[in-house]
C-alpha cells in the first residue's frame, strides 16, 4: 500500500497489523486440548470415509499415526492467533464441527 | 517477511519447546542406554553368592535331562549358562509364561544340581523378595537366596520392585535383540561369557 503524501516524495507505509497477544497459557492450552481433540476427530473421520472405511486392512496404523501430526500442526501454528480468545473459539469450532461430522457418520452409518 | 512480534513470540515457542523435547528425548537415551546394557550393569552390579550352586560341563547333560524330568515348563525355552555369571542363579534358567499371549507377563526360573548330583530348581525374584522379606520372621529352612540382585539404584535391596518392573518394561526386546545376534554389543564386556540357547518347538 503506497501512502502518497502532497509535500514530499511518497514513501512506502507499512501496513498497520492488529497487535497480536502472546496469551501463553490460553493459547497453548487450546493447541494442546482441542489440537488433540481435532486431529482424534479427523482421524476417525479418515477412518470412517476415507479408502477401504472401516475394514481396509492395516488401516488402522494409519489413522492412529495421523493423529500426533495433526495435533503438532496445530499445537505448533496455534500462537498466530490473534489472542487465545480467537484460538479457543476458531479451534473450538472446528473441533465441534469435526466432531459433529464425525457423530454424523457414525450415526448414519449405523454405529449408534 | 514475518513480522516482528510474530518472530519474537515464535522465539520463545523455540526456547520452550527446545528445553520440553530435550528433556524428553534425555529420559528416551538414558532408558535406552540402560536398556542395552542391562545384563552387563546387572553382573556388574551383583555380588558373587558363595553359596551359589554351580555345574561342570561334562554334569550339564545330566542337570538338562534332570530338569526336564522335574520341570516339564523348562522344554518349551531354556538358556544353559555354561560358565558362571554373577547375575545368573544357576546354570539353568527359563522363563515360564503366566498366560498362553505371546510376549505376555512370565516367571523366571532358574535350576541346578546340589552337590548330591539332585536338581534343584525355583522361582526367581519376586517370591525370592517375598523370601527375603520373610526371612527374619520364618524358621530357617529355606534353600533360596539372593537370586536376582537389583541393579541400579539399591544395590542393598535384592530385587526393588519398581526398578524392575521398569526394566522388564523397557527390555522386553532384549531376547529378541539376542536372538539376532545383537549379543556382539555385549561380548567386549565379558569375553568369556558362553550361553546356549535351547528352543524345542513344544
């Protein structure tokens, strides 16, 4: 973005970021709660409707070893949040919502 | 281009992170290190018991046979121990699995001849802690001492349950190692060290 300004050359002007709030505490403890509990949904929903659903052999390996994945990914990206708030609830609703689908498929699946 | 703040917060995610793992991977290297080398720290670790039964060569088909006539649990997998080790209680020592899973909890036995040339075996450890535990208050009778001796930490406790529950825990690879030679890692040690291992398909 290239302020102009009448009386001098224009000079470039940083673009103005909202602050970003460390939130140590809330912010690790969303990465590492509902990291978690993100990547256990995701992978049981890989499990579910991914390739081979339930009974693909072996499959199991994998939808275990995804998970700690997941969870790292979003463990170690959750302190770009703006403030823990936004982490918890941004996580917060895409783990209900993973969560959910999940819930979904079992149901619809006949597990429930 | 990232920005400042961002950098300054993602430091302190390294600094931690960095103190977190390297903790973590400490413990996973110490354990690991006293994993493969839990033998030789366990012979290194116990003293000689004078009271110790041991067998010649030529005697070890006679003690063989003898064991497999007393102790039919012995024919599936036993290790004959042909020259004397600190850390073994006999010449002969099995494993007697508790359930039929594989890899599951056991007990070791151990075996050998008195000096009338008749067999005698037992129960390793944890009914020999028991023994021991027992012993100021039961009359002297029994034949069993000081079988396994704890290696680590507690040289004076002959066997500490914790320790070697973890042990067990964290080497229950070590046959598996042993059986595909990895004994190499322990030969320099004790180079005198002949063990034989017998597997019947039973």
């Amino acid at each position: 973005m290239i302020a102009t300004n009448t009386s001098a050359p224009s000079i470039p002007v940083k673009k103005k970021y909202p602050p970003i709030q460390p939130d140590w505490i809330s912010k690790t403890l969303a990465g590492c709660i509902l990291g978690f509990l993100l990547a256990l949904s995701l992978s049981g929903i890989f499990a579910w409707l991914g390739p081979g659903g339930l009974e693909a052999p072996n499959k199991s390996q994998f939808n275990m070893w995804i998970v700690p994945p997941i969870w790292l990914t979003v463990f170690s990206l959750v302190y770009f949040f703006r403030s823990g708030l936004r982490a918890w609830l941004w996580l917060g609703g895409a783990t209900l919502l993973a969560m959910a689908i999940l819930f979904l498929t079992r149901y619809l699946m006949g597990a429930l | 281009m990232i920005r400042g703040p961002i950098l300054r917060i993602y430091k302190t995610v390294h600094t931690w992170t960095g103190l977190i793992g390297g903790m973590a991977l400490f413990i996973c290297f110490y354990a690991g290190a006293l994993t493969m080398f839990k033998e030789p720290l366990d012979r290194w670790a116990t003293p000689v018991d004078p009271d110790r039964q041991w067998v010649s060569e030529e005697q070890m088909p006679q003690l063989i046979s003898a064991v497999l006539a007393s102790y039919p649990d012995a024919a599936r997998s036993f290790t004959v121990h042909i020259q004397p080790k600190e850390n073994m209680p006999a010449p002969i020592t099995w494993r007697k699995p508790l359930t039929e899973e594989r890899g599951g909890p056991s007990e070791a036995w151990w075996a050998t001849l008195n000096p009338a040339g008749e067999v005698k075996g037992a129960l390793e450890r944890f009914r020999q802690i028991l023994h021991e535990a027992l012993e100021g208050l039961a009359p002297h009778g029994f034949q069993l001492k000081n079988l396994h001796t704890s290696w680590l930490l507690f040289p004076r406790f002959k066997g500490s349950f914790i320790l070697d529950f973890l042990v067990d825990f964290l080497s229950v690879n070590r046959d598996f190692f042993r059986g595909i030679d990895t004994n190499s890692y322990l030969i320099p040690f004790y180079p005198e060290d002949r063990e034989c291992h017998v597997i019947t398909n039973h």
